[in-house]
C-alpha cells in the first residue's frame, strides 16, 4: 500500500495541466466527474467506467478511477437512473473519485493512446497531422515493409485481438497513418496522405468502400484494444510522481 498522497484538488490540476485539457472540445467533460474522498493513494486505471472495472476497484479499496471513457455523454439521457444510476451509486457508496479524460488522451504526445499505440507497433519517424483538429491523426511508417500477414500478426501480437483488414492488393505497407477508438472516418484523409494503410478501432460499413475505391488498406483494430495502453500509461506516470499505488484493470472488450 501506498504511504504517500495526493489531495483530489492537486491531483485533478496536476492532470488538467498535464492533459491540456482546456485545448479540448469533446463530446464529454475532462478531469473530476464524480467526486470521492479528498486524499488519493491508490488508483486505478481502465479503459471505461463499466459497472466491473469500478467494482473492482472498489475491492482494491482505490481512492480514484481514472479512464478514457467517462460518463456524461453529449446527447445521452440526462437522468441518472438504470445502469448510470448503479455506477454511479457504487463510486460514491466506496466514496471513489471518477477521473475521464476522452480526447486530451488520444493526442497527447508522449503517453497518449496514439503515442503509446506507435509505440507498441514500433512505427518510427511519427508525426501529428496539424491539419485535423486536435491533434488527433497521426502518421508514420514500419522501419522495414511488411506483408499484409505480418501487419495482421503484429497487430493480434501486440493488441491481443484480431483485425479486420480491408484492402485489395498484396503490395507490402510501409507508410501508416493511425487514430485510435472510433476514427474510422478519418480514411479520407489518411488516403489523402498517400499512405499505404490506415489503422483505428472500429469499422463502419461505408469503410469497405472508402478503402477499396482510394486504394488503401484498413486495420481495424478494435476501438478497446487500440485505447488500452495510454490510460495505463498514465497511471503509471501518476504512481512515478506522486508516489500513488496503480493498478491497472484490463476489463476484455472484444469490440
């Protein structure tokens, strides 16, 4: 157990600050959004708030969750009854604070889920496409071609899951654009970049198309798998400057 804190206020500035939060327009609030105890020293971290990751972390006795995707949703019922009701019951039963940070975690540049994505892949000579907002479309390529099998067995390596592929043709692929979760119309651009393939979680039927007709190869990789990594390495950021316990909880997603 951890014998240093944090208090939630230093905790949340440091993240905001950290983050960048306030560069943001997102689709749900970044930083506290439900609050707990007011001394952390253990966390955990998770892809999303489900009812098993906070009840997990609940038997871990953590002080604070931090995830990718929180609650509050734009364009989602108001009304706190039903499964929001339950989470959000059982965070303030354990008296957990709930930390989210959606769009400042893809894009930041050192630990985000599209750094920590490159990473894991070995994509070298990265870059961010300053022409998509918020920093949210990333480039790169392989140090060496890869065969379409060796793309799809690297990723299922490193991701644990399975892509889907979409593309025609055998040519090897060398030069990659990337956005992880549900980037999946981004293939417009990624096709204007004339790279040879484009990555991101999910897939929608217009994406066959998109990819066939510009002539570049889709990975869909899975919206979970594609995001786990940058939470986690902020948990692991968080108990390296403060001195917090950090646990990481990998609720499967197959999606």
């Amino acid at each position: 157990m951890s014998l240093t804190s944090v208090s939630r206020q230093q905790l949340s500035k440091y993240l905001n600050d950290f983050l960048n939060v306030s560069q943001f327009k997102d689709y749900a609030p970044n930083g506290l959004q439900v609050q707990g105890t007011e001394h952390i020293s253990t966390i955990v971290t998770g892809v999303t708030a489900c009812q098993a990751l906070i009840d997990q972390a609940a038997a871990l006795n953590a002080d604070a969750i931090l995830v990718h995707h929180g609650f509050f949703w734009k364009n989602e019922p108001e009304v706190i009854t039903g499964m929001k009701y339950n989470r959000i019951k059982a965070l303030m039963a354990h008296d957990m604070n709930l930390f989210g940070y959606h769009l400042p975690l893809d894009a930041h540049q050192s630990l985000g889920n599209n750094a920590e994505l490159a990473n894991k892949l070995g994509i070298i000579d990265v870059k961010v496409c300053t022409d998509i907002p918020q920093n949210l479309l990333w480039q790169g390529k392989f140090p060496q071609p890869l065969t379409i099998a060796q793309v799809n067995a690297l990723l299922t390596e490193k991701l644990n899951r399975a892509p889907l592929h979409i593309g025609d043709g055998t040519e090897a692929i060398s030069s990659i654009a990337w956005c992880t979760g549900g980037a999946q119309d981004y293939i417009d651009h990624a096709a204007g970049l004339n790279v040879d393939a484009f990555i991101s979680g999910e897939v929608s039927e217009r994406t066959f198309h998109c990819a066939m007709e510009q002539g570049i190869h889709y990975f869909a990789a899975g919206h979970h798998a594609t995001e786990q990594f940058g939470i986690k390495a902020l948990g692991e950021h968080l108990a390296n400057e403060f001195g917090l316990t950090h646990h990481y909880i990998d609720i499967v997603n197959p999606v």
